[in-house]
C-alpha cells in the first residue's frame, strides 16, 4: 500500500542519487568539466587561499656559483559566501491517494515530478554559471504592451515558460510585479507574455526595471558574468590591485579577419598573459556556426570531441567548440576549466523538516512539497586565464 512514508523514502533512496548525478554532471557541458569540493567552506563562507605569479626561487647558474636566492610563492584569499540552491516539487494529497493501490502509477507520479524538478534546475543553473550572481535576466525592457501583458527585452534567452519573475523598479521590488509567471515566450522577437503587467511598468518607467527569477536577486552562484564583468571587485577584492583578477579582454579590430588563425592568435594571447592556455572555447550568438562554416572549408568531416556527462562538441585543434546559449552577442569565452572549482558545503540533499519529514503540508492547501538543496558557489582561481573575445 503507498503511503505518505512510502513517498518520502522513495525520495531518499531511489530518486536522490539519480537526480544528484544529473544535477552534477548533465547540467551543461563545460559546467561538468569543473570539480566540485568541500573544501575551503568555513561556516557560511568560502575562504580559498589562491597563489598568483611565479616562484622567483629558479635560476641558472655556474656549477661552483652560489645557487638562486629562494623566494616565497605568493597568495592571496578569495572569499565568497554560499549560495542557497532550491529546488521544489509538489504533489497533491489527491495524486497520492489515488495511487495509493496502484505501484505503477505512483512510480510515474513521482518520475513526473522529479523530472519536471530536473529540467527546471538544469536551466536554472545553467543560466546561474553563465551569469554575474545578480539573478538579472533579460537585458533591458525595451517595450510595454499593458492590454495584452506583454513585454519586449534584449536578451529573451534566459526566460522559459512556468517561470516566476520578481521585477525591480530602480532596486526596489515592485509589488505588484511579484512572482510573475511567464505564459510564453517569443525568442524570435524578444517578446515575453506575462500573467500581469503593473501599472507602474510604462514605457517611460521601463528603462529603470531590472527582471529577475523570484527570490534570487543578488542571491545566485558567482558565474562567468561576474569574471567578466565591469565590477571593480571579485572574491572581495579589488581587480586594480591584482593582475591576477583581470581577465583577458580584446575587441576584434576591422582589420583582422575571423579565421582559423586568428582563434589560435586569441588562444595563445591568453597563455602568454597567465602562462594557462584555454582547454574549451564558448561562442556567443551565431559563432559556433561561422566556425563551423571556417573548419568544414578545410576539411571533409569537422573534427568532434566527447566530453564528460556524455556531451559531444565540435573541435578546434582539439579544443571543445559550444554554443552559449544565453548569450546572444557574437563573441568568443575562451577558458581554461581546470581553474574553477564549485566549493559546497554538501552534495544535493532533501530539506528535512524538525520531525525528519521531507514532504510536508502545504498550509492551507490540499499539496505536499518536498525541496532539494544545495550550498554552494564558484570560486576561478586565475581569472587572468579566461577570456572574451568581441567578433
């Protein structure tokens, strides 16, 4: 007989290590390629000691000569909070009840949710790893349509329907634009459908919003955003302070032609300024396909490479090629993964409640919730061997 119990050890035993794994390895293809640690976590806060430079203890010398002075290697603390990583899944007392004799159907309730659960956090925190930790989506608001609910942005990549939006007037949260939920989304046009539009959102107001996913503002993981980013501090210090924070930046001049040979010239720009050559390229907008384009005039068959969590990638000189997909700037983000490394208090783990339950009530509703956490941030340790290229 299927029991409330029966639902919460199935979470525990069966569906927690699978979910785990996914969440782990399957979320995005260079977001696999980094380790993730205990380590460093002291409390609510990260605390990594990072060495930057070389050890000025190397010389050459005469064999009777005096040998090279030592010199201590140098560090610096990076420092970061945890960031609260949720996810939920809800099932109704109804749902349950009535599979309470039926094994099958309660086993593809909760593969329903779970699975539901998965892709929504696979996007989520895709999106978080290429973000700056503000939790802004969308760009800016370039148009309003009240009547049918409508908004247009920049960048409509980031939004998918079901979500729930916070919208920020000037920094402050407006009320009447909490927990939003997207209808639809118009990528082609940048066109976003709501379930309400504010009175306060106007087209001369518009300017002033920021979006964000509920709850996260300034809440999420610190992503690729904020390495590259304008922000005059990372990991709480100031980049003008530490060449070793600053991350390689070039615009591409109208001279230069987008070629084989220029890739190969951005790549080795990055090594001879940190001594770390990129181990994986990410092209914003429509790059990976003029790319793609450049190597197919060279060769028969593109050259392709397997990475972990069973994604396959075109090749550039045995260099993974990905699409960024919440990117839409025609771009390249050169970087060199063996440098990140996602600190965590702990792995995925169900929220438990005082009396050790996972699903619990909720007040006022005839639905059981149940939420997975993790604690948790990304930490580059050299900045300086990551870079964007502007096409």
């Amino acid at each position: 007989m299927i029991t409330l119990q029966t639902a919460q050890n199935a979470l525990k035993t069966v569906y927690l290590e699978a979910i785990s794994n996914q969440l782990n390895n399957k979320i995005d293809p260079v977001f696999s390629m980094i380790k993730q640690s205990s380590t460093d976590v002291y409390g609510r806060n990260i605390i990594k000691l990072v060495p930057f430079g070389l050890n000025g203890g190397i010389g050459a010398g005469t064999e009777d000569g005096l040998l090279p002075e030592s010199c201590d290697s140098r560090y610096v603390n990076f420092s970061t909070t945890l960031k609260n990583l949720y996810g939920t899944i809800e099932i109704s007392d109804k749902a349950i009840r009535a599979s309470t004799n039926d094994e099958g159907a309660f086993v593809n309730l909760l593969t329903a949710e779970m699975d539901g659960l998965l892709q929504s956090s696979k996007f989520n925190i895709s999106r978080m790893f290429y973000g700056d930790g503000s939790g802004e989506i969308g760009g800016t608001i370039t148009a309003v349509d009240t009547s049918n609910k409508t908004i247009k942005v920049t960048n409509a990549t980031g939004f998918m329907e079901g979500m729930l939006l916070d919208f920020y007037l000037s920094d402050v949260l407006d009320a009447g634009m909490q927990g939003v939920e997207v209808l639809r989304v118009d990528r082609a046009n940048g066109i976003v459908y709501l379930s309400a539009v504010s009175s306060s959102l106007t087209s001369s107001s518009m300017g002033n919003y920021t979006i964000c996913v509920q709850g996260s503002k300034d809440k999420e993981i610190t992503g690729l955003g904020a390495i590259f980013g304008e922000s005059e501090t990372l990991y709480g210090l100031n980049r003008a302070e530490y060449a070793s924070l600053m991350p390689y930046k070039y615009a591409k001049k109208s001279s230069e032609t987008l070629d084989e040979m220029f890739i190969q010239k951005m790549m080795d720009n990055i090594e001879n300024k940190s001594n770390y050559q990129p181990n994986v390229i990410l092209c914003g907008g429509d790059m990976i396909y003029t790319v793609m384009g450049l190597l197919a005039g060279y060769t028969k068959n593109l050259d392709t490479t397997h990475l972990n969590g069973g994604f396959t990638s075109v090749s550039f000189c045995g260099v993974p090629l990905l699409r960024n997909r919440f990117e839409t700037t025609n771009n390249f983000i050169m970087l060199n993964t063996n440098e990140f490394t996602l600190h965590q208090l702990c792995d995925w783990e169900w929220l438990t409640h005082s009396d050790g339950s996972i699903l619990k009530q909720k007040e006022g509703y005839a639905t059981y919730s149940a939420t997975l956490v993790k604690y948790a941030d990304l930490v580059c340790n050299r900045p300086n061997a990551q870079g964007i290229i502007t096409v």
